[in-house]
C-alpha cells in the first residue's frame, strides 16, 4: 500500500470512528483537543524557559506575576462563565432551531458580554489602589511600584482576551475543536520572540507587550474560523430578547459560582506574597506546567464533552448521568498513574525547564516541591471537570455555585493551615484535600437528582 493510500486510510477510519457512539465522539474530540492543546503548550513552556533565565525568581517576575493575576482571572472568571452558561444554550438553539437562531442568540449575548468586559476593564482600573496593597502587602515599595505600573499596561487584555474566549466557546459548542486548541500558541511565541529581542532592554514589560499583542492576533484567528463557517460576529442589541433570559440567568448564578472558583489562584498568590521572597514566583513557576497538565488531560475531555452533554440532556437525563459515572471512572483510573509519574518527575521537569541565568539549584527544588503538591490534586480535578459540565448542561448551575463556595472556604482554611507549616508547599498541598471533597459533594447531588426509573445508557 502506497504511504498516501495509507494515510487516506487512517484518516479515513479515525473519521468513522468519531463519527460513531457519542462516547467515541466525545474520546475522539478529546484526543483530537489534546493532541493540538499540546502543541501549544509545548510552546508555552519554551515561554517560561526564557523568561526563566532572563528574570529567576526575582522582584521583577514577582511583580509581572501580581499584575497580570488579575486581569487573567478577571477574564477567565466572567468568560469562563459565559462558556458554561452559553455553550449548551447555543448548541440546543442550533439543534432545534438552526443557524439563524443561534446566530441571533450570540449577537445579543456578545453584546450583553462585551459591555461587560469593557465595565469590567475600567472597574479594575478605577479600584486597583483597594486591592493593590493587599495582593501586594509583602512587597517593598518599588516592587509595588512596578505592579501598579504593569497593571495599568495590562488592562486591554481583559477585552481583548474577552473577545478570544467568547469566540472559542462558539467553536467548541460547533463541534470545531481543532481551531481552539491550536490558537493559544499564538501568545506564547510572540511573547518569546520578543523576549528574545527586548528582554534585557524591555525587563518584564516584553511579556506584557507580547501578552498583548498576542491575544490580538488570537482574536482575529478565531474570529477568521468563525466566519469561514458563516458565523455573523457583530454583536447586536437588536437582538437581545426573550430567548436570552434562560441564558443570562444560568450566566448569573455562573458568574458567581466563578468568582468564588477563580479566587482560589487569587488566594494563593496573596497568601504567598505574605510568606518569603520568591513564594509569589515559585507559585507562579509551578502552576504553568501544571496548568498545561491539568489542561490536557482533563479540561479537553471537559470541552469535548460539553456540547454532547447539552445536546443529550433535555432527552435523557438520567442515561446522561450513567454515562458521565462512566467516563469519572475511566479519567480517574486514567489520572491516577499519570499523576504519581508527574510527581516523580516533577524535579528533573522544573531544572530542564527553568535552572539557567538567574534560576538557581535552590530555585528549582523550591518550584519543584510546590509543583509536586499541586500535581497530586490531578483525579479530583479530573473529576470535578466532568461533573461541573454534568451540572451546567442539566441547568443545575446553583449546585455548581454551592461547590464553588465549599471550595473557597475550604482552600482558605487549609492554606492558612499548612502554609504554617509548609510555606509555599503548604499552599498549593491545600489544592487537593480541598479539590477531592468537593467533587464527592458533586458526586453525592447528582446522585440524588436520578429518578428510580432511570432510562437505560445510551450506546
């Protein structure tokens, strides 16, 4: 067999086979985000090295860190809960109703959602001399000088960033995965390229530059790949109507439950800033290979996952919560060796990545051990993914809310707790008793919403 009748055939058989039962689909769209969403955290990590070498785990990256904390979190707080809120109620409008509906849903919710991020953006603004110093209440006062300069630089990114993930969260609700998963590598390369050409000149400024300019870039992308599908882009308070109702209250409740959830990283870091030099940066060091774990293995599967989950709901209710008992036993079972080897590896993985220039030996077993502590809370996440999806396809975005307050209030307390013993370790150790309780309280509600006449699992 010639090698292009070969390939033929593989792409052949790996077509059918998403095509086939919804669990193959949801596998295959997992793969499909993980394989890609690898790629561009391949390239995220290259990042990190650099910005390693040229900054260590000084002022200046503890400062960057800081600043750009809010401003990420501000967005993926209100725009994470518009992907949960939206997604399953565009891809139910497509079903039922088709294009034209959808696409009049999504004009009015951008609208509704890009004044937001604007309201938002001059919020954090006009408020930083608030929360500043206390998100900053360990530094001298240059250091804090630096932060609210890097701040005020960073505050398009909330709307620029904004615009990026409401786009993405329409192409996943399409079923088109591929797109979504390969555009964030765009940011990590131009951030590197210019810390490459302006990092000694520019300081930790080329990573605000580079973030900014990346996340433009990023936009258009998306913004491209929607059009191509013939996706109308221009946000239209004509269009604001009934049929948001539904959305903008699952939204509410969403956003809330968010801003509980995004404060967990927020209380790291502050709590970090009140311990030794360098804890806000070894946090900061440890959480991005873990963020890009934690990414492929379970959020792909979660993204995958959700627009089959809303389009199965409304019909079967109780299979969908079968079948999602299933899948927690398999990403579990799954999570549970990758984790131990991540631990294992978590030392030699942080001195290949960062111990050069300014990153000493000392740096790196600091940035190792709290790297290794944030691993271990990998199944629990795993499986708090799948069953906030659960919840957010079956409109149960108050219990969702309940878990975001539980998980609050627990990484509060136990932060406080082994941060006393621990440091840094202490608090990112605190991720996975806190992480593990609150999926068995989700487990435990679902539970409770099956009727004893459950319908058979779907194949």
């Amino acid at each position: 067999m010639r090698p292009s009748a070969a390939l033929s055939w593989l792409q052949h058989q790996w077509r059918q086979y998403r095509a086939g039962a919804i669990d193959q689909r949801i596998v295959g769209a997992g793969l499909t985000l993980a394989t890609l969403s690898l790629l561009a955290k391949a390239v995220g990590l290259a990042r990190e090295v650099v910005a390693a070498a040229l900054f260590g785990t000084g002022d200046a990256i503890d400062a960057y860190v800081i600043a750009t904390l809010v401003p990420v979190s501000l967005t993926g707080i209100l725009c994470g809960a518009f992907q949960f809120a939206f997604i399953p109620a565009y891809r139910r409008a497509l079903d039922r109703s088709g294009e034209a509906a959808a696409e009049r849903l999504l004009a009015g919710a951008s609208a509704v959602a890009f004044s937001l991020l604007v309201l938002a953006t001059l919020a954090m603004v006009a408020t930083a001399p608030f929360y500043l110093p206390w998100l900053t209440s360990g530094f001298d006062g240059p250091k804090r000088l630096l932060t609210e300069s890097l701040l005020r630089w960073m505050a398009p990114y909330v709307v620029i960033n904004g615009v990026g993930y409401i786009w993405a969260g329409v192409l996943v609700a399409r079923r088109s995965f591929a797109l979504t998963a390969l555009v964030p590598a765009t940011t990590p390369v131009v951030m590197t390229v210019l810390l490459l050409a302006e990092g000694r000149e520019l300081g930790v400024l080329a990573l605000v530059l580079g973030a900014l300019a990346g996340m433009v870039i990023e936009a258009v992308l998306l913004g491209a790949g929607l059009r191509r599908q013939g996706v109308g882009l221009v946000p239209r308070w004509s269009a604001v109507g009934p049929e948001l109702a539904a959305v903008g209250r699952e939204y509410a409740v969403m956003l809330a439950a968010s801003l509980l959830m995004g404060g967990s990283l927020l209380i790291d870091q502050a709590m970090a800033a009140s311990l030794d030099a360098g804890s806000v940066a070894s946090i900061g060091y440890a959480s991005k290979l873990v963020a890009a774990v934690l990414h492929l293995a379970t959020l792909a599967l979660g993204s995958a996952a959700a627009p089959y989950y809303a389009g199965l709901a409304d019909e079967a209710g109780a299979a969908l919560i079968h079948r999602v008992r299933r899948h927690l036993l398999w990403v579990v079972a799954a999570a549970m060796p990758v984790t131990l080897v991540l631990i294992l590896l978590s030392e030699p993985a942080a001195r290949l990545m960062f111990e050069r220039g300014a990153f000493t030996a000392e740096s790196t077993s600091q940035v190792a051990a709290v790297q290794a502590a944030y691993f271990a809370q990998l199944p629990a996440f795993a499986a708090t993914v799948l069953l906030v999806r659960l919840a957010a396809s079956l409109s149960l975005a108050r219990l969702i809310l309940a878990m975001a307050a539980l998980n609050l209030a627990l990484k509060l307390a136990l932060n406080y707790w082994l941060m006393q013993k621990l440091g840094a370790v202490g608090i990112a150790a605190a991720t996975l008793p806190a992480t593990a309780i609150c999926a068995g309280f989700l487990y435990g509600c679902m539970r409770r919403t099956e009727r004893p006449d459950a319908a058979p699992e779907i194949a």
